[in-house]
C-alpha cells in the first residue's frame, strides 16, 4: 500500500540544506485497455510479453480497470544497485473491484479523491479517525534489465513522456525521504515535493506538526490534477 502526501513549491530553494542524491528521470504511462496479464508476463499490443519475476506478479488485477496506472521508468544515470528500468503497476482497489472509474482524472470528471482507511486488504469509506488527506493505492513495481523494453513499449504510451529531475532528501523528516522533483519540458516551471507513509496514521500524527517549509507549500494531495499520469495527459493544471 502506498500513501503520500505531494506539496507545490515555488522552487528547490524552499528546501533547506542540500539533497543527497540527484537523478534525471524520464517516464511514460501504458493505456490499460492496451494492455493485461497472462500468468506473470504483461501482454502489450504490439509488444513482445514482458515476464515479471518474483510473487507479487500474482498479486496484479486484470484486466485492468479505466484507472489502473502502469509506469515505465529509467533513471540517469542508473543509480548503484539498481535496474536501468521499473515497471509499476498502481491502482485504487476500490475502482479495481468495480470495474469502473473511480473519481478518475483522465476523464477530467474529478480533480480529487478523499482520503480512505486501510482495513485488511481493502480500502473502506473515509473514517472520522485518522483525519488524514493523503493519496493512498496499491502499488508493485518491478525490475526490468532489457532497455529494449522502453522502444518495444512506445506504441502503447499515453499522453507525453515525464521528464523531471529527482533530488532526494533523507534527513528533513525522521525516517522518510522527501523527493523534489523539478519537472522540464511541457512541465517546466512545476515543483512537486512527496512523502510517502506506511499507514494513515503516520500521515495524521505529520499533518498535526508540519515542517515550516510544507506549511508554506500547497498540499495537493487529493488532487488528481497533479499525478504523474494526469500531467502526462493532460499538462500543467490551469
């Protein structure tokens, strides 16, 4: 499960001290109706099968529901340890279940979701406790050592590629990374800071003492405009 919070800066310099690490990032989205699954490899058309390694391959619904995210992305350059390329796969299990869009920001019928609680597998209705505004998805992301995959996938793109450079802070907030990424391109001029949490509790108990350089920014959060996938398709929000 992931849950972030995401704030607009006006720039890197809102951002006290110096990051650690610094990458240039570029990243496409895949159209789900394009795509699906077929025991652990994703079947794009046009495109060779794609084997995911590991169990969590199992774990990803299809077909995909109109909100389903999947994410081809390759830093440079390629961090130590790392592969040259991930493929996520994100979604709301709730418009999973249904089969249908839920507040979805492709279709520009929403532009923000309400924080849910964690309860078991699923995701339930917003509880009165934690009050906590923050984006919350299933997310598996996986390895890929093949850079032919990134031309292969290209027919099946949605929208623009990202391109962003990443600086990432580990010692703003105890025990979390905060990643400023200063988005170039179509995007120029958008600086978008995320914190991601373990549990909605987490966000609630950060949300009660914000650092003073988040309670200067906007949070957009619940903001459908300001995803990745949503700028990709659509740009800068007006």
């Amino acid at each position: 499960m992931e849950i972030e919070k995401k704030f607009l800066l006006r720039g890197p310099e809102e951002l006290p001290g110096k990051p650690d690490h610094t990458s240039q990032i570029e990243q496409f989205y895949l159209d789900p109706a394009k795509c699906r699954m077929e025991g652990q490899s994703l079947l794009v058309d046009g495109a060779r099968p794609i084997h995911l390694e590991g169990p969590a391959a199992g774990l990803i619904p299809s077909p995909f529901s109109p909100t389903a995210i999947i994410r081809l992305r390759r830093h440079h350059p390629v961090r130590p340890g790392k592969p040259p390329i991930v493929l996520c796969f994100k979604w709301d299990p709730a418009a999973q279940r249904s089969g249908a869009p839920h507040a979805s920001a492709a279709d520009g019928n929403a532009e923000t979701r309400p924080a849910y609680s964690c309860e078991g597998d699923g995701i339930s209705a917003p509880k009165e406790r934690p009050r906590a505004s923050a984006a919350v998805s299933e997310e598996h992301e996986f390895p890929i050592y093949d850079e032919g995959i990134w031309e292969a996938l290209l027919p099946a793109i949605q929208g623009v590629p990202i391109l962003k450079k990443r600086h990432d802070y580990g010692g703003l907030i105890p025990g979390r990374l905060v990643e400023l990424d200063v988005f170039e391109g179509a995007l120029a001029g958008l600086v978008v800071a995320e914190v991601e949490f373990p549990s909605l509790e987490e966000v609630a108990r950060f949300e009660e003492s914000l650092p003073p350089f988040f309670r200067r920014a906007k949070d957009v959060s619940a903001d459908r405009r300001y995803s990745n996938r949503v700028l990709g398709l659509r740009g800068l929000p007006a």
